[in-house]
C-alpha cells in the first residue's frame, strides 16, 4: 500500500526519450511511477524545466513537473512588476547606459525610491534598427548607434542567451520574469538554456523603458556622457554631451566594454583602473546541418526532428596558461559586424528566436594576460589592453579590404598555415575576404588556438571540416579593465557616490550577470 500523498502540488523530475517527451500519457505514467500512484490520480501537470542531454545516440528528455494528485493544480499566478509610483523630491541616480545592468539597475533604484536618470549615447531601439542598415550594406558604422550602441546595449541585436552560472550572485529567476513581464516569452522561465532572440529583445527593452518612465523615471538618449562633475573624493553629477551639466546623488556606470571613451574619460580625471584578462580570437562558423549531425549522433543529411532544437556546443581547454574556448556560440545564426567606429572591423555572432538560419558561429578566443600587452603599456598605460584590441581590430579592416568586409580562412587552411583560394559560404552580410589569419593575430594567440582546434576537432569528430571558416577579429569578449569598487558599499575606492557597474566595469559577462549587477549596484544606494 503506497502512503498517502499531501494534496499540495510536488514537484517531480522525470526523463523520457525524445519521441515520447511530448505524449501526455507517456508524460502522466513516468510521473506515476516516479510517485507510486495511479495516473488517474493525477489531476494536473504544470512543466517548469525542460532539458536535453544529447551525450548518447539515444537522446533523452528531462523534465520537471509540478503535480496535482487527486486535486487540480492552482493556477499559475500572472507574472507581471508592480513598481511604486515615484514621489516628488525622490533622489535623483544618474545610470550611464541602457544595457541589462543600466535598465535593472533602474527598475532596482526605483523599487528603493530613487529616481533613475538612464542615459543612452545611442538610439532607441527602433531607430536604432536603421543604423544597421548602412553597416550590413555600405560598411559604414554610425559610430553612436551600431550593434553595441544604443538602447538595451551589445545585447539587444545578439541571441539574447540567458543561461548563466552567475546562481550565486543574485535573484536569476527575478530577472528571468522580468523579462517575462515585458514580452519575453514565457519559455525562457522553462528551458534549461534559455534564449529570446534578436527579433523580440527590442520590444522588450522597449517595454522596461515603459515601466522606467511611467513609474516616475527618465531615459534619454543620444545623451552621451563627456565629464565627471567632481568635488574632492564625491560624484556630483555628469556633464553630458560636452555642454550640458547633471547633478545627481549617485552615479551608476554601466556603459560595457565598448564605451572606450568613458576609460579614456576615467584616465585623464585620475580615476583608480585595474588591467585584468580578457580574450580575443575569431568566429568560427558551420553549416547548421553538420554540428546538428554532431551533437545529436545521426548521420549527415537526415534531417534535424521537430522536437529538437538548432545543436549548440561548449568547448573549452588550457594550454601553457592560457584559455582556449568558444564563446556566445549562437545556434542557427549569423555573424554580423560589431564595430563601433570606422577604422575598424569587429564580429560578433547573433541568433533570432527560431534560429532557423543555415549556419552556426560561436567565437573561438584564446585568454590575454595583462603581462601579453606590454608593448602597449609605453604609450597607452593602465589601457594597454584596449590598445591592444584596437590593434587587432585595425588589421582586420586593412586585411578585410574596405568597408565592413572582415578578413577570413578555412579552418583546415589556418592550421596548416596557408592561403585559403575559396571561402565557404558565411552569413556574414558585408562579405568576407581570404586572408592569413594565422599571420595577422599574435603568435601566443595563433599557437594556442591551433592546438586548441586540434583538441576540439578530436573530441567533435568533424568540428574541423573544409566547410568551417574562421572569421576575424571578435576581439569584445570582455572589458580589458576593471573600475574598482569597494566590496561593501559597491562605491568606486576613491570617488564616493560612483558606481562601477556591469561588464564595462569588469564585474559581469552576459545579458543575465550584467542584470544582476545592476540591481546589485542599485541595491546597495546610499
């Protein structure tokens, strides 16, 4: 006789093979038996975690459930941010920029009290869509609106990958709602590797500005931040633009990697910046079809199931201490050009919701130390790094031949070192040029990645492929330097009332991280 079970639901895990991760009645069995009850017991299943482990040719679902036996389940209470309705004489927080740490830092401040004042060197996010355009087919970059600039930041036009290691570091489900609550689709709060998509992230950027402004804040932009009004050791405020002055509380600095300006700003006020390790490398990308093949053990030309979705992978290594790994691989998807200025040529990969497109890229990146950019460090000091990145990023553009047309090799041609005649097909829209990218990045950088291509085609037999092309330069990884801030109060060491915050201050790496500083940063006002 089994023991009686509480009517309150429970939560149950339960793994079944593809072809019947979807059957209902296979689905109320497993649960079944997992409880020791009859299926006719179960009067309601609700699906709160979706995963697929591939490592085996016969692939497996798991599956979470929340259970009603004998009763039905209550129904799901509605997601939605209820922010307070800002008083008048609230505290003014200035928040430079509108990237996931710039709009939750905001949406935190105003759940404090404080009203935010976000920022943006760039455009909305539907203007914005406009700037593209002249990149993708002139090559030329509006230089403060692009992939990087503009509202909702680098992440806006990217996969929109949400999935992070970064538990420890705060609410990721509040996050993840939040998302919700402004358009995103409910999905995201399911899947094990959650993504949006570059086709829906722009509406919801959209919405947080909404629920930003009608609760009593302020977005501005093309409001690019030129000065730090400084007394002694405390922020007092901005100046924006070159001529017009903001004071505020506080100052919240959440503009990303690619604000190299703001570092330069920071450099010549005297600001306490830290060097740390960052990564450069290429795009590497496939045909779709062939890491599906890969990834899921079927032959090649046998088409992916319905119940599957675009292959992704991770690959990582170290060699002679360095790291060597892929990064923001983006499943059916495209690269595109990420520069932010026009002597330059940067890429970076990006997927929509379906990501249905041919193709798959991820960056292949091999760590830089600080001690790597010593040469730099002569002329450019504490931004020896970010000197460094320009470098790569201008061979780029000269090897590219004009435009945004990026310089690439066929994987096999890069680890044998020689000329590519003919590049594969690319999604790369501004068009590729052969050239010697084994020749144009550092040694320590081209040796490790060669070995580390060798190690990854061994453990995916047919990574390295005559089809594969190496795409350069993706040189945006991460911040090159770190704006400091005392692990208390999360003020910079020296200028009280200043915020450092997100990737550009060295303190996250992804849409979900950089969300949680914000809020971190917005948490600990004072």
């Amino acid at each position: 006789m089994t023991e009686q079970l509480p009517s309150d639901p429970v939560s149950v895990d339960v793994i079944l093979p593809l072809a019947k991760s979807e059957d209902e009645s296979a689905r109320l069995k497993a649960v079944g038996r997992k409880l020791k009850v009859h299926p006719a017991r179960i009067k309601g299943l609700r699906l709160t975690k979706h995963s697929i482990d591939a490592r085996k040719p016969e692939i497996k679902v798991q599956l979470r459930f929340d259970v009603g036996v004998d009763e039905t389940l209550p129904p799901e209470s509605e997601i939605s941010v209820q922010l307070p309705t800002l008083k008048k004489g609230s505290r003014d927080v200035i928040i430079v920029g509108s990237g996931p740490a710039g709009m939750f830092a905001a949406l935190t401040a105003i759940e404090k009290g404080w009203r935010p004042i976000v920022l943006e060197r760039g455009k909305d996010a539907s203007a914005r869509r406009f700037d593209l355009a002249p990149i993708l087919r002139h090559g030329k970059v509006i230089e403060d609106s692009n992939y990087c600039f503009g509202e909702g930041g680098a992440g806006t036009f990217s996969d929109g990958k949400l999935y992070t290691r970064a538990t420890k570091r705060g609410p990721v489900r509040k996050v993840y709602e939040t998302f919700v609550a402004h358009g995103a689709p409910p999905q995201i709060l399911i899947d094990s590797h959650p993504h949006i998509g570059s086709n829906l992230l722009p509406n919801v950027v959209k919405a947080i500005r909404q629920s930003i402004i009608d609760a009593g804040g302020e977005v501005r932009f093309g409001s690019k931040v030129t000065d730090f009004l400084l007394e002694g050791n405390r922020i007092k405020g901005v100046v924006i633009n070159g001529d017009e002055e903001l004071g505020a509380a506080a100052v919240i600095l959440a503009t990303g990697h690619s604000a190299r300006d703001v570092y330069e700003l920071l450099r010549r006020k005297e600001i306490l910046m830290e060097q740390k390790a960052f990564a450069v490398g290429v795009r590497i990308e496939h045909p779709q079809p062939l890491i599906d093949s890969l990834q899921y053990h079927f032959d090649r030309g046998i088409e992916r199931s319905r119940l599957l979705p675009a292959a992704s992978y991770s690959l990582a290594t170290k060699i002679r201490g360095r790291g060597v790994h892929s990064f923001c691989m983006c499943p059916g998807g495209f690269v595109v050009p990420a520069a932010t200025e026009n002597d330059e040529v940067v890429v970076n990969g990006m997927s929509l919701s379906k990501r249905d497109s041919p193709f798959a890229n991820s960056g292949m990146v091999v760590t830089v130390e600080p001690d790597d950019v010593t040469t730099f460090e002569g002329e450019h000091g504490i931004l020896a790094g970010i000197a460094f990145q320009k470098d790569l990023e201008q061979v780029a553009k000269k090897a590219g031949g004009g435009g945004q047309v990026a310089p690439a090799q066929r994987v096999i041609d890069f680890l044998a070192k020689r000329d590519s005649n003919k590049l594969p097909e690319t999604s790369y829209k501004p068009g590729l040029n052969p050239a010697r990218l084994d020749q144009l990045m550092p040694a320590f950088v081209v040796e490790r990645m060669i070995e580390g291509l060798q190690l990854f085609g061994r453990k995916m037999r047919g990574y390295i492929t005559e089809e594969a092309n190496l795409i350069g330069f993706e040189t945006r990884t991460s911040s090159p330097v770190r704006i400091p801030r005392d692990p208390g109060s999360l003020q910079h060491p020296e200028i009280s009332g200043l915020y450092p915050c997100g990737e550009g201050a060295g303190f996250a790496g992804g849409i979900v991280s950089a969300a949680l500083d914000g809020m971190k940063c917005a948490e600990a006002l004072e």
